[in-house]
C-alpha cells in the first residue's frame, strides 16, 4: 500500500491490502520529500528508525503496534493510516510484495546483506519473475558488486520470451552498469608474467554477458584494436564502420546499434575485417563479441608485422546454426608454435544466417614476442 500525501510528498509503504493499511508485523518505509522528521500517533507509542532517505518501522517495531488508527505527520500534513492483522497464510503475491518491502528497508538501513539476502531467496522462490531478477541487480550493485549486478539485469532480459521486447528500462540499466564496468577494468599492459584465460584450442562455447565476460575484460594478457579496416560497412558516417570494432566493447546490450561494425549486405558473399593491435605478440586465444547474434565467422588469421598471414582458426561459427538476438563470445585458442602477429583478419559467411552481423570488439590475447 502506498499512502502519498502530494503537497509535502510523504510516502508510506506497506503491505496492506489497500491504501490505507498497515498489516503488524511488516516493514513499512516512510520517506519524506523534502527531508522533514516524521511523527507517529495512535494506540501505541512507534519507534522510527532514521535511513538513507527516509524513516523505517521494522518488522519487529509493527508488530508491537496495538490495532487501530495512526496518523503520520511531516510538518503540517497528516496521513491517517489503520494497523491490521496481517493474513495468516500469504498469497504469492503477497509474499512477494512483503519482499519487495523487505528491500526497500534493508535498502534505506544500507544493509547490503540483508537486501542481497532477501533479492536471493526471491530469485529462487520465483526463478522467473523478472522483478525479482532486477532486486537482486539493485542489491548486487548497493554492495559494490557490478558485475553481479550486471549478470542479474541480463538474466531479467532473457527471460522474455522469444517475440517480446523487455522493456526499455531494463535495457537501460544493464547498459549503465556494462559501461560503469568497463570503466573499471585497469588498462595495465601485459607484463611476460601475466597468466591468459585457459582457452580451448577449439571454438568454445559463447561466454555469454554475464561474470565471464568481466574476467574477459579484465585479462591483463588481452588488448583490444587500435584500428580497423573491412571491405565493406552500413552506411558511410562513424556509425558501423570498422573503427566500432576497436577499443573495448561498448554496446550495451544486444541489439542493432551503431558502436559496432556492420557490412553493408546482409546476406551473399563473404565478408572480412581486418584489426591492428598496438603490440605484437604470440597468440593464444581470439575472442570476438557478436551483439547482434551470431556473425557467421569462417576463418580468423593472424598478421605478421612484415604482412605475413597465418591461419589460427578455420571451420563454421557454431552460434550461426542457433542464431539468437543475444551477446555471444566467439572464442578459440590459438595453435602453439605461431609467430608474433600485430593484425588479425576476420572472414565470415554472410549467407550462415539471414540476419544482419555486427562485431562489437575483438580481443587478442596473446604473449610479448622474445
């Protein structure tokens, strides 16, 4: 329930069943906008708990409270509010609104534990609702932790089923925190000591948007392009060109969007891009971050200094079987007993699916040459 009283904007919420309820034994959150001390009235004396934003009765205060009427004052606007007995047995729904509650305290008491606590055992009481998904992202990231935070958003996006947009504000928030997490990533050069991701010398399965990809972009053995040709794009302006493919990924989500590379067709023929890197050095992995679903990739090769190529993978992208609107990570290893390469070449089918491929960034990982 929600009480507003809009001249002062005093907020109460609660688990009652209309908007004038209090239910003993559930946390109510009161927030007052602009900030003003709340004074509570009635059958029993209410100890509020001052937050982050607001006041917070807890579960244990309200369940003390004698039924009957109560006002909430904030200066000189007044909500009046009746405490009831809160049902014996909860609906689902009422049980996830008391969780929804729960959060909200733990949120405005700025104990993470407990907001990240009651995000995860909503998650697995309703392992699809995507609400529950989003929580457990807000408490995630309350923590400090974006890219756990990151990992709960996209799980919200997937499970809408195939057809149907997720709504925009999801899409949004998972592209803020992606950025915020890039952001974070140090951009420390590689040192001979650095230790590469284990990568199969076989095309791995796609590492989808989630931790795996954090450890992708914080592998100190890997570096991004610094430049980029291809033999064809969309258009003729910055968005799609080769240069969306260098630097580190920066499409937020998956999509068509103009901070990837994108050929002009979208199906017949083949299709290549070519990335140079700022340092050479000794492959042993290639990662390629699809956003629009599976590219088709055919072949990848890598580039001397002196413009010698050598094959470091040749075979069928498997995602282009299965391809789905999602990130995926191509990843493959690359075969021992290479030379340093500074370039890679990217070919891909453009008749493997029917839908438009676009590159977000390609990572090299690989060792300093001796």
């Amino acid at each position: 329930m929600i009480v507003n009283t809009l001249l002062l904007g005093l907020v109460i919420v609660a688990g009652g069943p209309d908007d004038e309820t209090i239910w003993r034994g559930w946390p109510v959150h009161v927030r007052v906008t602009p900030p003003a001390e709340v004074r509570v009235t009635g059958p029993t004396e209410v100890a509020l708990q001052p937050g982050k934003d607001g006041w917070v009765i807890s579960p244990a205060t309200s369940a003390q409270m004698q039924l009957g009427r109560y006002e909430f004052t904030a200066g000189t606007d007044t909500c009046a509010v009746t405490v009831a007995a809160a049902p014996a047995q909860l609906t689902p729904a009422q049980a996830n609104r008391r969780r929804e509650i729960e959060l909200w305290v733990a949120t405005e008491l700025g104990d993470h534990a407990a907001a990240r606590r009651v995000a995860e055992e909503w998650t697995t009481a309703e392992p699809k609702s995507v609400t529950a998904h989003a929580a457990l992202g807000e408490a995630l990231y309350a923590a400090g932790d974006v890219g756990g935070a990151f990992k709960a958003y996209q799980q919200a996006i997937r499970l809408y089923p195939a057809g149907r947009e997720a709504p925009r504000y999801l899409h949004r928030r998972s592209g803020e925190l992606f950025n915020e997490m890039v952001a974070k990533v140090p951009g420390r050069p590689v040192t001979p000591e650095a230790e590469p991701i284990p990568v199969a010398p076989v095309a791995a399965a796609p590492a989808k948007p989630d931790l795996a990809e954090a450890a992708i972009l914080a592998d100190r053995a890997g570096q991004w392009a610094i430049a980029a040709e291809a033999g064809s794009q969309y258009g003729s302006g910055a968005p799609y060109s080769p240069q969306q493919a260098t630097g580190a990924p920066n499409v937020p989500q998956a999509d068509d969007h103009g901070n990837a590379w994108c050929p002009a067709k979208r199906t017949g023929g083949t299709e290549w891009l070519e990335l140079t890197f700022e340092r050479a050095v000794v492959p042993t992995a290639v990662r390629v971050r699809q956003n629009f679903g599976a590219v088709g990739l055919i072949k990848i090769e890598g580039i001397d200094a002196a413009g010698q190529k050598q094959v470091l993978w040749e075979g069928r992208d498997p995602h282009a079987t299965t391809h789905t609107r999602e990130i995926r990570w191509f990843s493959v290893g690359a075969p021992a007993g290479g030379g340093p390469i500074i370039k890679l070449r990217l070919t891909m089918d453009l008749d493997s699916h029917p839908a438009w491929k676009q590159i977000d960034a390609v990572q090299l990982v690989g060792v300093p040459a001796s």
